[in-house]
C-alpha cells in the first residue's frame, strides 16, 4: 500500500514522498492535526509520557488522525503555498480512492 501511494505522490510535480515509522507518523498527525484539546496529552508528555499511551489514547486518535477529514476543511499547512491548489489535491486523493 506505501508503494502505491509513493508511486501516486511521485506523479505530483515538485512534491517529494518520504516514509517514516508507523508510531512517528500517528505522533506527527496527532500534534498537526489537533488544538487545545490534546493540551493534557502534551502536558504528559512533557513528563516523559508518551502522549499516545494511556486510557482513552484509541479516541483520541480516532478523533484527530484517523477520521475522515472534509474538503473544506483547514489543515496547517494550507497557510503555505506548495504549488498544487487544494482542490486539485482534493481531485487525486479522490481518484485515488476510487482506485
């Protein structure tokens, strides 16, 4: 599955793909992908505690990585212009879904 995706993002012009660890990527998604919320997970974290271990650590990411996010909605990264419009992002992930 990392294949086809790589091979898909590679067809993108100017935008490089680079595969990190399953753990590190839930982590990543998590802090990008969240608000205020998640402030008592990062405050356990600052104590050594992984923000991903722990009661109720499934809905959390359920919630902020692993829904299903809108076409409209704001990520933060969309403040930075990466030479592909949103829509036209939107369009491949979308026929990428449909295979």
């Amino acid at each position: 599955r990392e294949d086809g995706v790589a091979a898909f993002v590679r067809s993108v012009p100017n935008l490089r793909c680079t595969a990190e660890g399953p753990r590190e990527a839930l982590l990543q998604g998590y802090l990008g992908l969240s608000d205020r919320r998640v402030e008592a997970d990062l405050r356990r974290a600052s104590g050594g505690q992984n923000p991903m271990s722990g009661a109720g650590h499934g809905r959390a990411l359920a919630s902020v990585v692993h829904r299903e996010k809108g076409a409209d909605e704001t990520f933060p990264w969309d403040v930075v212009e990466g030479g592909i419009r949103k829509d036209a992002l939107r369009a491949r992930y979308e026929a990428f879904r449909k295979g």
